[in-house]
C-alpha cells in the first residue's frame, strides 16, 4: 500500500482506515461498491502529523502544556480545558502547511475544480480519525478556493483540541499534545435537502427498521438540533414507510449567495409544514441504507443529502456512513426460555432418570 499524503476517494477502501482515518475509509469503500458519493479526496493521517512537526506546532504544544494541571473529572476544572483548548488552536491556526504539502493539496483541488467543470468549486472540508469520535471535531462547509480550503483543512486538524476533544483524552489518560487525524474533502451538494439514517431504529434498538430524519437545505439544521426534522420509519421487510411525522421547520442551513457562506435562515412559509422528501426519495434512502448495513455487517449511521439540481434517483447523494455508536454495540440480550421449553427440559430429566 503507497503511503503518500493524498488519495482520490476512488482510490481507497475500508482497509485504509489507518491511513486516511475512517470516514475517508468508508466514503472510499462507497464508491467502490457504486453508491453516490460526491467527488472528493482524502488528506492522510500522515499530513497532521507532518504538519505539527514541521511547523514546529507540536513543540510550541509541548511547551505550554509543561505548567497544565486540571482534573478532567472535576466540574470546577473545566474552565481551564477551555482556555486551554483556546490558546492550543490559537497556536496551531497561526502555523501554515508546508510548501509542498500545500501545492498538493491545490493541485487536487484544481484537478476536482476541472472535473466538475466549475472555477473554485465548493466543497466541505471533513474531520477523519482513525477511530470513530461521531460529533467531537469539526466540519467546514462551502469552502471555496485554494487558500480558504489551506485554512480550513489547519481548522479541521485544529479541532483535535476542543475542550470536548483534550477531556476526553485527559480521562483516558492519552497524550493531550496530538490526536493525528485525516481530512475529507468532498464537492459540495447543492442541497434541497438533506439528514441522516439509521438502519436501526435508534429509539428502540430495533434492527427491522430504518430512522431517517430530515430538514430542508443542508444536513447542519439536522445534526445540530437547531429544528426539529421530518422523521420517517421503514419496515425494511416490506419495504414501506409505516409512521411519518412532518414536523414545522422554521429555519434551514442555507448558503448566503451574497456571501458565499452557510448559515441559518428563516424557512419560506409554504416550506414550513411541507415534507422535505417525497415518497419516492424515502424508499430510495431505505434501499440504499439496507445494501450499506449489508456490506459493512453492522448497523449503519449514514449522512444523506438530495440534489435540488439533478432528476431522481440521481439526486440522491450519501455523504458518509459509520457504524451505529449505540444499540449495534451492545450484546444480544438472552433469550427467555418459555414455558413450553422448560417443561420439555423437565421431560427428558424425568426420562433420563428413569433410564
């Protein structure tokens, strides 16, 4: 396996979850069984770590975490992983890439900018650790251009210090100076609309069923908990959706044109109380969760969003998918024997003591 710094998403699978951390893993592993992912590349694990050394961040790091005391566990020490967590981003958002690694990373950015026919195409630069943390580090979305794009991936490997991030370590007892991550990049989907699925109902535990929540625009109105989103459950034996709430959505995570940037917006009223997907649309994300959940053996959390621009079923994009963090990792409760079950046990000891 050639261990270089950046891959194209068509170039991976899930056994490079080391290298590229594992949602990079994943969404390569996606596009290699023929799912809809959007064009992207993968920064490696190895560029972070390239990158706090050469910089010299790791060190400047080390030096200031020489006269850090806190006690994760303790309330009152908290305010100090959050300065802490301030001063650590601040050291590392300051450092710039390296000549070479940057030009790389804009030679891919120009090569997707070619390929989808667009001058500084947007994109969502993406957290990827080795291992799972669902929600700790950041994602920046509608990044355009090769500078801002630099800046963002320095955020991402940022983030790695959130307060969230170093208690976390702290409680493991782990290094607090370096977390090594990965970074996706991926084109951005002009969203009409967009959430997530469980191929799992997340409220019960009940594997026979697929949760999928969505809110108009981008998938931030859903993940962040700023609305509540339309929400549909699928019997994946019958293949039908058997409950539906459509809830009122009053805001959506929407690109600015004048700015060019993401942020919330007050949804136009006739949207308001309409369903953010159709009928058609739903049961396409159910069949495509259930092929996911079949090739990964486990129960998937998957990232969706829907193209405003393209005909269905072509407008049906998967952004990410990982393993459920809750009820797929628990062990199969045991069964109750039933009555019938014990009486027969009772029978044949009755009949081998007679024997």
């Amino acid at each position: 396996m050639n261990n270089k710094l950046i891959y194209w998403n068509g170039e991976l699978n899930k056994e490079y979850n080391d290298i590229v951390g594992k949602k990079c893993a994943n969404i390569g592993e996606l596009v290699k069984i023929g799912f809809r992912v959007p064009p992207g590349y993968s920064i490696a694990v190895d560029a972070y770590e390239e990158f706090m050394e050469n910089s010299n961040a790791i060190e400047d790091i080390r030096q200031h975490l020489v006269t850090f005391t806190a006690d994760p566990n303790l309330p009152a020490d908290m305010p100090k992983y959050a300065e802490l967590s301030k001063e650590l981003r601040r050291i590392v958002e300051l450092k710039t890439i390296s000549q070479a690694t940057a030009d790389t990373i804009a030679s891919y950015y120009k090569e997707l900018c070619m390929k989808a026919g667009v001058c500084d195409v947007p994109v969502s630069v993406r957290s990827s650790g080795p291992v799972s943390h669902p929600g700790q580090f950041e994602t920046y979305l509608h990044v355009i251009g090769t500078q801002n794009l630099a800046a963002n991936v320095i955020k991402v490997w940022s983030s790695t210090f959130n307060q969230r991030s170093l208690i976390k370590r702290a409680r493991e007892g782990s290094l607090l100076e370096s977390d090594p991550i990965g970074v996706c990049v991926l084109q951005m989907v002009n969203a009409r609309s967009a959430g997530v699925m469980f191929t799992i109902n997340p409220m019960n535990g009940d594997p026979s069923k697929i949760m999928i929540e969505g809110n108009w625009g981008l998938g931030e109105g859903v993940v962040s908990g700023e609305v509540t989103p339309d929400e549909w459950v699928i019997d994946k034996a019958i293949s039908e959706i058997i409950e539906a709430k459509i809830s009122q959505k009053l805001k959506q995570y929407i690109v600015n044109p004048k700015t060019d940037r993401a942020s919330f917006a007050d949804m136009p009223t006739p949207k308001q109380n309409a369903p953010c997907l159709t009928e058609q649309e739903i049961l396409e994300l159910a069949k495509m969760g259930r092929r996911i959940e079949e090739h990964f053996g486990v129960a998937q959390d998957i990232e969706w969003a829907v193209d405003a621009s393209l005909p269905f079923p072509d407008n049906i994009f998967i952004l990410q998918a990982r393993q459920e963090q809750i009820w797929s990792k628990k062990k199969a409760a045991p069964k109750l024997r039933t009555t019938g079950s014990l009486l027969g046990d009772i029978a044949g000891m009755l009949k081998d003591m007679k024997a």
